[in-house]
C-alpha cells in the first residue's frame, strides 16, 4: 500500500514518487476542470443579467453570485499554482534518478542521506557480512561512518528541495 510521502521520509520507494507525480496531475487536472466550470457559471450569469426583462433586484443577485464564484476562481488558481509548485519539485527529484536507476518504475529504494549510515549497518547485517555473534566490543568500534563512504560509490544522489537522498 503506498503512502504520503515527503522529503522528510528515510527511505522512499520510487513507485511512490511516481505515484504522487501521477495523483498531483490529476488533482490538478480536476481543479482546472472546476475553474472551467465556474468561469461557465459567470458567463451563464452574465448573459442572464443582460435580459432586458431583469429587475435591479436580480441584477444585484446576480452580482453578489458572480462576486463569490470569482472568489472561488481566485482560490481554485492558488491552488492549482501551490500545486504546480510541488509537482514541479518533485518531478525534478524523479527525473534526477529515473534514468540512473534501471528499477525506477518497479522500485528503487531511496535512501536520506541523513539516514544513509543507519541503512549500511542494517544492510551489512542482513546480507551475513557482519557475524551475528560479533562482540559488542568489536562491533560497537566498527566505523559505520566509513563504511557508508565506502558504499556510497555504488549510489546515486539526487536532491528534494535541499534533501539529499541515495539510489543504487
């Protein structure tokens, strides 16, 4: 099941990333749709309040609506643009590792840089390279800042929105 995700994940799976590429262009898409249909409820109105038959009573009506779908057009649009803002960034952010990564579309892990020692220890252990029944006093001493260096070779970096995060 995918989730939310944000710059502030420790690991990402790309399938997520493409996943919130794909749901922000369609809510995007359904908010122009929105607009359409209001910007078509003004002009309904307008061609209403040319009737010659209209009282100033409904002209005034008929302002008052157009006034407040023109506030709901307004807040639609900022929407839209908050929205175009994150898809912006995050496209960026798939598009810095969606040609260096051969799994990107079935799911390539993304490591926060932040968190990238942590990750190489619990790889380490579970690939067998570090015995179970290591010491405490060997394994508490081993360098994991250095052994994550040593990784690092093998991954890619991409950035999102200064967040550094890792690919292999």
């Amino acid at each position: 099941m995918r989730h939310e995700i944000s710059n502030q994940d420790d690991i990402i799976d790309s399938r997520d990333v493409i996943k919130k590429i794909e749901d922000l262009e369609s809510d995007m898409e359904d908010l122009e749709i929105t607009k359409d249909d209001l910007l078509d409820e003004i002009t309904d109105l307008e061609e209403e309040k040319d009737d010659e038959e209209i009282t100033a009573e409904d002209v005034e009506r008929i302002d008052k609506e157009i006034s407040g779908l023109e506030i709901q057009i307004k807040n639609t649009e900022k929407e839209i643009e908050e929205l175009q803002e994150e898809l912006d960034s995050i496209q960026s952010f798939n598009d810095e590792f969606d040609g260096y990564c051969p799994d990107w579309r079935h799911g390539e892990t993304l490591i926060r840089e932040s968190y990238f020692e942590e990750y190489c220890k619990e790889l380490v252990q579970d690939i067998g390279d570090l015995p179970e029944d290591i010491p405490s006093y060997i394994e508490n001493n081993i360098n994991w800042e250095g052994v994550a260096e040593d990784l690092k070779a093998d991954y890619t970096e991409g950035d999102w929105d200064g967040v550094t995060y890792l690919a292999r």
